[in-house]
C-alpha cells in the first residue's frame, strides 16, 4: 500500500517559490490534460490575484468566467465561512433551507419555472439532453434529434460534445451520440431546412464563448423559437458562459426585443461564484418530461452552494446597470486600439464578455500580456477573451487595455501577422 506524501513534504511542494516542483510533481501524477501556463496562483483579492512570489495580476479571464465577483468578495466569504460551520452537504435526500429559496430566484430572473441543479455546465447540459429526448420519445419513437449550431461548445461530456459543432473537440470520441445536426449560425435558411418531426431539440449558445465570440441575431432566436412550436421540440438556450449576468442582463436572452424565451435554459460558471453549481431551469411544459428516478444528482444543489449563489444574486441585482456601463467603456477603448494597429480585425461582444479578433493567432500575445500582469486567454486559436470581474472600474480598464497596447506594439516590431494580412 502506497504512503501518503508527508505533510513536510506537501507544503515543501506547495513552497511560496516552488512553481518547479509543483509541476514536476503534476507531471508525475496528474492526468496531463491540461497545457497551463506557467504561473502559479496563491490568492486574490478584488481583481488581482498573485503569485507565491507576490506578483500582482489583473484578472481579466476570472476562472473562465467564474469569479464574477472578483476574489475573497466580503459577503461571499462570509457567508460561505458560516455555512462550512454548519452543514456542507445534505444529499437530496433531505430538505434544506437555500435550494428553494434558490430556485424561486432563478425562476423570477429567468422568466421560467422549474430548476434541477448540478455541478458544472457539462453536466447541466447532459441534463437538458435528456430532456429533450424525453420530451421528444413521449411524442414518437423517431422524435431524437438535435439541432446545434456550427462552431459551438457545450461541454466535455458524450452528450455535449455531441453537440458541439467543432470537430477538433468531438474526433477522438467518435461515434458520439446519433442525431446531432449542425446548421451555421444566424443562417435562418439553413435552420429551417434541418429542423422538422424528427427534432427533439434546437440548442443554441446567445453567444458563443469558445467559438470566438459571436453573438446570435434576435432574428435567427425568433426563427429557432418559430420552429421548435411549429415542430413541437424544445428550444435550449446554453447560457453557461454568457448567462447569470455578464453581458448586463440575468440572461443574454434577455437582450432581444421583446425577449425570446426558452423552454430550456442551462447555466454554470458564476453562479456561485467558484464553488461548483450548474442548473437546468425550464417552464412547465419541458419539465413534464423528467419524471421521478429518471434524472438526479448526489451533490447538486448542496446548501454551501446554494447559499452563496443566493448572496450572489443579492449583489448581481445591484451590478446589472454597471456591467453594461463597464463592458461599453472598455469596448471603446478596444475600438480605439482597432484603430492604432492593422491586425486588430474586430471587437464584439457584450456587456462584459468581449472577444478581439486578430488577423494571427493570438497564444503568444495571451503570455506577453501574462508578463506585463493581465491574465487573459485566447480562444478559435486568433480570438484574444476578456471576461473580466462584474467590480471592475475604469482603473483596471484602463489599466488592461494600457498593458495590450504594449503587447500589440511588440507584436508589430515581431511582425506578427503579417503573412496573414
């Protein structure tokens, strides 16, 4: 029987200087999976986080879009300390005090009814995959299929990656799940040709995170919406990366007008703000599907999550206004920099999830701005992502776009780009 690691030795390898050992140790014993950057994190306070050796960084990714709050946020660290001191986890066996609570929140933000909470985004879309296919066998036999879109992610799991109209992600995997159907997005055209008796469901990010920030046109909502009636399926909004606040709305679907609803939406990352909670949250008529024993979770929904999403919403109500002051503030300075360097090719987004197209691809510039103290990151390979803090000011603002200016200025004296132009 193999001994545990000393505890001498554990905290020698987690060493204030030691980024070395940590990931020797990682290589050693951890699934490699991950290609991190080379920085290690100790604590965070507000925007920043710091390394061991006390290096302050601007925090402009926030965990993927996690740490909506910022870090060590005053009323969340109070509220999760009381909660560790009472009860972590009951099981859903047993009633607690925040679920309900929770899921009245979720209902009245959302404009649906009916919420099952889990884990992560992944998991909260396998779960409104079952819907669907539940919703469409009860109808016929043949009634599975899903409709997505191309260049969309909705999670690592056999279901959502299904799903996910990029095959870099789905290839090694194959087959995956049958019925998937993938039409271009805002092409409302093409969506109208697949969908039809056989479609269970029509899945649909407002936004797409990691396809490089493209927004959906109210139209092409309006179309999804028009056919999942007229065929009797579900439409699925995944708002687990531009949901729960971020582009200044509860949820992106929410920026239409007048506002498409869903029958399913489906959100994650900031809900409780680092500790793990996803949610599927329907009106009536999708719900009907999932009856009891066909759909659970052994820690989803457990009270230390629910209460602190709860003291979440109790802050988000308040930052809405500002999160959509903030994000046009920094689109603006991002235009500028458009302005100043050619290979800057657009800047989209909303609120506070922002994409910057360029015309190469963008890793080397994510750790030129990583050694100037802004943590971002690249996604579609040429997308540089910003999903800041909801607390975020102009200070930091300015303080980011000062930092890419200089990184953009290096770029062009390396001449990056320029076979691409």
């Amino acid at each position: 029987m193999m001994k545990a690691m000393p505890v001498a030795l554990a905290e020698e390898a987690a060493g204030a200087s030691d980024l070395d050992r940590i990931r020797a140790l990682e290589s050693e014993y951890v699934l490699q999976n991950y290609a991190r950057y080379p920085l290690m994190l100790e604590r965070g306070k507000g925007c920043y986080v710091y390394s061991p050796e006390g290096k302050r960084y601007l925090d402009f990714i926030t965990g993927i879009g996690v740490n909506a709050l910022g870090h060590a946020h005053p009323r969340l660290t109070k509220v999760i300390r009381e909660q560790a001191g009472r009860i972590l986890h009951t099981s859903n066996l047993y009633y607690h005090a925040y679920q309900a609570p929770l899921a009245e929140r979720l209902a009245k933000a959302s404009g649906l009814k009916r919420t099952f909470f889990c884990n992560s985004g992944a998991e909260s879309m396998e779960g409104a995959l079952k819907m669907a296919r539940a919703h469409g066998r009860k109808i016929s036999p043949e009634k599975f299929e899903i409709v997505a879109l191309n260049n969309s992610f909705h999670g690592r799991t056999l279901g959502a990656l299904s799903i996910t109209g990029q095959e870099k992600y789905r290839r090694d995997f194959e087959p995956l799940l049958p019925g998937a159907r993938f039409v271009p997005l805002n092409d409302e055209t093409a969506l109208e040709q697949v969908v039809s008796e056989r479609t269970a469901g029509i899945v649909i990010e407002w936004i797409q995170g990691e396809g490089g920030i493209f927004p959906m046109s109210d139209e092409y909502a309006r179309k999804a919406r028009e056919l999942a009636d007229r065929y009797d399926a579900l439409l699925v909004f995944d708002e687990i990366q531009c949901g729960v606040g971020r582009t200044g709305k509860y949820f992106a679907y929410q920026l239409s007008d007048p506002v498409v609803l869903p029958d399913v939406m489906v959100a994650a990352k900031p809900l409780a703000c680092g500790i793990p909670m996803g949610v599927i949250v329907s009106n009536e008529r999708a719900a009907q599907a999932i009856g009891p024993g066909m759909h659970g979770s052994t820690f989803g929904g457990g009270p230390l999550a629910c209460r602190a999403a709860l003291e979440f919403f109790d802050v988000l109500d308040q930052l809405l206004p500002h999160i959509d002051q903030m994000g046009g503030y920094f689109r603006e300075q991002l235009d500028e920099l458009q302005k100043q360097f050619s290979f800057v090719r657009e800047v989209r987004g909303q609120g506070l999830m922002i994409g910057l197209e360029l015309a190469f691809p963008a890793k080397q510039l994510v750790l030129d701005a990583m050694e100037l103290g802004l943590l971002i990151n690249s996604t579609h390979d040429t997308v540089l992502r910003f999903l800041p803090p909801y607390i975020v000011t102009e200070k930091e603002i300015d303080r980011a776009v000062g930092i890419l200016k200089k990184v953009f200025k290096v770029a062009a004296k390396r001449g990056d780009g320029k076979s691409e132009q």
